[in-house]
C-alpha cells in the first residue's frame, strides 16, 4: 500500500490584490504575480527536488509518481491553483514553507491558501482532489482577515496602499512618492509582466502596450472612458466535476491524472489562442496610429510615448478559461464579442468540443474607482451567465454590459431600476445578449449592432434627435409613440432600423425596448475591422 501527500493551494482574494489600485502599472505587477504564485513558483520550488516530472516544455507523462521514482508529481498548475503530489509529508511540507516565503518576499500582500492531507492510492484519486480542493475551499472561508501594520507616526504613508511606505520612486507623472513593499512588489512585476505579453502578442516595433489607463485612447476634446471586460467560460466546474464521475476507481488514478493535465493545459492554449486572434484583429485596424471610426465619429488617436504609439488595449488576468482586459472604452464590446468567438473556436480545435462563454463589459470614465468598475464587469459577466441558464440555451454565449458617466454605484440591478426603466414600467434594454447559440433574432448581439451601424450612418448628423428619442423612451409608450409622429416619420434617414421577426414601427418586445442600447452605444462602439463591409447591414 503506497501512502502519498497530496498537496493544493491557491491565491487567495486576487480581485482585491489585482484591482485595488487606480494605477495600471500596479495592476499589471499584480497580475503578473498572482499567475507566476500557482505557476512559475511552483515549478521552481518542485524543480529544487532531485526526482520530479517536470520538463523546460510541460510535463513527462512516462514519469510517474507510483512507479516509485519520483519524489514530487505536478497534477497540474496554473490558472490560480495547483495540485502536487509528494512521496514523503516531510517534502510538502518543505514545498509550502518554500512557497510562503517567497509570496512574503516577492509579492507583499499576496494571500496564498494550502491545503494538504494523506491518500493512498488504492483510493480513487478524483475523490481524494475533490475532497481536498472543498477542503480548501472551506479553510479559505474561515480564514481570519489580515490587515497591515498601521504604522507610526514618523512613517509616511504609501500613496497607493496607505500602509507604511518603505522607499520612494515616481508616479506616472515623474514626480517623487512613497510607496509601500506592496506597491514596490507590484511596481517590479510589471517589468517582468510587460516582457511575457510581448512575447506572447508580438506588437511592430513602433507600438508598445499602456502602463496608465490614459494611454488606453483619448480623442481630443472628448471625455476619457476606458472598458474593463471580464470573460469567464461557462460550466468549468461541471466540466471537472463530470471527470471526476469518469474515473471512479484507484484503476483509474494515472488517466484521472493524465485527463486533468490536458484538460488544464488544453484550456490555457484555447485562451490564449483566443487573446492573439482578438488582439491581432486589433492590430490589423490601426493604421497609423489611429483607428478610423464609421460615420462622422471622430478617431481613436493612439497616444505616442517615445516614439512609439501606445496600443489601447492590456490584458490584465489570463492564461485560463476566464480574463480580464481593460482598453479603450469604445473598444469594449467589440473587442469582447471577438475573443469569445474566438475561444469558442479554439476549444472546439484543440479541445475537440466547443466551450461557451459569457462576458460582462464596464465602460467607465478613466479615473473612475478601478476596483468598482472591475466587480460591476464581474457582476454583469454574472447577469449573461444567469440569463443564459435561465434561457436553457446552454450551447450559447451572451454578453452583458453597463455604461456610467458618474461615480454613482450601487448593485447592477438597483441600478438599472434607476436608470433603465421608462414611466410606465418597461425596460429600457434588451441585455443581457446572446452572442453565439440557436436563438430568436431579436435578443442579440448581431441585431443590436446591425441598428448600431444603421443609427451611425443614418443619424449621424442629427445627436440631438437622437437624444430626444431616447428622452422618448425614458417617458414610456405614448411618448416614444408621440415622438416617432412628430420627428421620425416627416425625415426618411430618422427611419428606425429594421428588426428581424419585428414589424416596422414597432418599438417594444416583450416589455423591452427593442432600441434603447443602440442609441446609447452610437458614440460607444468602433467595430474592430479591416473593412467595414464586413459590419452586418441586413
């Protein structure tokens, strides 16, 4: 009977570690160490041992722990969790002090979670990973909160993190401030960070990617919106859950091992796969150092730092079936509806079945709380998921969004109450929307945009009716009704856009206003394409 220590661990509270910070050069740092804690660390702390499965490329599948050649086996790792596998308790334990230290020294205020417990492997391993992994799960929960050392009163104050500061260095504006061993971490980081994502999306020599949220894109005279979008991938957990169901028995432990390995690093290669293509249609957009606009819209004016324009966009959590960009806010939806067909596309080559995602898209002004705008991208990433099972379409992925002028927050759905229904009690919205997936044709993403590019090349010289109109709508049926009379049907080019399986004229469907979310977008959506022939007019 051979007795092993299973080992899993994960970072902790990421969202407040990556998003606390209003500075994207921080925000980049931590992102950085979060994925090198479950992933490069890991591989370097088990590299240490004489007898591992590691190679410079991935993994050996012919080594294997139960062989008896082996001190430490890497299940997998990446993505925010790892679990390892140790012939002897005394080496996991030397692995997690290891690994602790590290996250103390190179990435202040990192909380890593270890869980660790004997198996033997006469028992179904699947159970033994699941067992631990909720385990985890529970000693997450109960941990006590950790807060700083307030400091005294001959220390100065980091400027980011309002612990104690222990050095100075200069703000994005070159000016001198103190920051804190946290910032510090995070400020180094992102060193380490802007070499991976150029290895991994090469960029021409003359662009480089932001490191401060106002080189997302600014047009001149026009506010300053960046969009922060939050893609998960649909039903994960049910994914691994079923895996487990598939090797039940201890007869089943190396290809339980050997599923969980090429499901974990399959998943990696079809996101990141997905990132390129989103991004590399990004690049093929830009012509020099604008992205030219449809219509009258004005540009998007890359800015130029040293020569180099600076690309509007920067992935901040990848590598797994969910991430996070920020870019320029006009770019938002556009750029989130291409990577999730992307990822589709990518999961069904390399994985050999299609993978659904959601995405929620926040679009606020650039100094706007960076933390808030990141759980509003989460919470509407949550609505598209919630709408999608709600629908039973669940070959589907949908795409939800908010846009906010103002600091005003509250919870998605208070908010929408407020803002998003007209007087008499209809919404004002049609999203959530289905992007992919055997839906109707009135609740997606493709009719919203063919009224987006009709309103754009129709309406474009007349903004004030257009506002009036959505006015209109804010004040019910009779109004939008009274309006369309008096200003829409006396001017051919204010006819609305057609809608498939709806007649003209009509206004609502469902309760729900079949144009609201066009009109609110005309200044808010650049469709990222080579030729704008290819945007969908019928």
């Amino acid at each position: 009977m051979s007795e092993y220590t299973l080992v899993v661990l994960e970072t902790s509270q990421i969202q407040s570690y990556i998003f606390n910070s209003n500075r994207l050069k921080e925000n980049i740092g931590a992102s950085q160490l979060v994925a090198a804690a479950t992933e490069d660390w890991v591989k370097e702390a088990v590299s240490t041992f004489t007898a591992h499965n590691l190679t410079s490329n991935g993994f050996d599948d012919s080594k294997r722990i139960e062989d008896g050649q082996l001190a430490v086996e890497v299940l997998y790792c990446g993505g925010g969790n790892a679990v390892l596998l140790f012939k002897a308790d005394d080496d996991a334990r030397q692995c997690i002090r290891q690994l602790s230290r590290r996250a103390i020294e190179e990435a202040r205020g990192l909380r890593l979670t270890f869980h660790k417990q004997s198996i033997q492997w006469d028992e179904p391993l699947s159970a033994a990973v699941s067992d631990a992994l909720e385990k985890l799960k529970k000693q997450r929960s109960h941990q006590p909160s950790r807060t700083g050392i307030g400091g005294l009163g001959v220390t100065a104050m980091c400027a980011s993190t309002s612990l104690p500061a222990v050095m100075m260095d200069k703000d994005p504006d070159d000016n001198w401030e103190a920051i804190s061993a946290e910032v510090c971490h995070k400020r180094k980081a992102s060193e380490a960070a802007n070499k991976n994502l150029r290895k991994m999306i090469e960029l021409p020599n003359n662009y480089r990617y932001p490191l401060d949220f106002d080189d997302l894109g600014r047009t001149k005279g026009e506010s300053s919106f960046i969009a922060v979008v939050h893609a998960d991938g649909n039903d994960m957990g049910q994914l691994i859950k079923d895996m487990k169901k598939d090797y039940r028995t201890s007869a089943d432990n190396r290809k339980y091992i050997r599923a969980m390995r090429r499901f974990s690093e399959n998943v990696k290669a079809a996101s990141k796969a997905a990132m390129i293509t989103m991004c590399n249609k990004l690049m093929r957009s830009i012509e020099d150092g604008e992205i030219f606009a449809q219509g009258d819209l004005p540009n998007i004016e890359l800015k130029k730092k040293d020569g180099h324009y600076i690309l509007p966009f920067r992935p901040l959590v990848s590598g797994g079936d969910d991430i996070t960009f920020v870019c320029d806010g006009r770019l938002g939806i556009d750029l989130a509806v291409h990577f999730i067909e992307a990822f589709e596309k990518q999961t069904a080559q390399i994985l050999g079945e299609k993978l659904t995602a959601c995405a929620g898209v926040a679009i606020v002004h650039a100094h706007y709380p960076f933390a808030r705008a990141y759980e509003l991208a989460e919470e509407l990433c949550k609505s598209a998921k919630l709408a999608r099972y709600d629908s039973k379409r669940l070959n589907s992925s949908l795409l939800d969004w908010h846009y906010t002028t103002g600091g005003l927050y509250d919870e998605l759905k208070a908010m929408r109450s407020r803002e998003y229904e007209s007087s008499d009690g209809k919404m004002l919205y049609l999203r959530p929307v289905f992007i992919t997936g055997d839906v109707d044709n009135v609740q997606t993403w493709h009719q919203i945009q063919r009224a987006i590019t009709h309103l754009q090349s129709k309406w474009g010289g007349s903004r004030s009716k257009a506002k009036g109109f959505m006015s209109a709508l804010r004040g019910g049926d009779a109004e939008a009704q009274a309006f369309k009379v008096r200003y829409l049907d006396k001017d051919e080019n204010l006819a609305l856009p057609a809608i498939a399986g709806i007649a003209d004229g009509v206004m609502w469907h469902s309760g729900r206003s079949l144009y609201y979310d066009a009109l609110e977008l005309m200044d808010l959506y650049f469709p990222v394409r080579e030729k704008l022939s290819d945007v969908p007019t019928n």
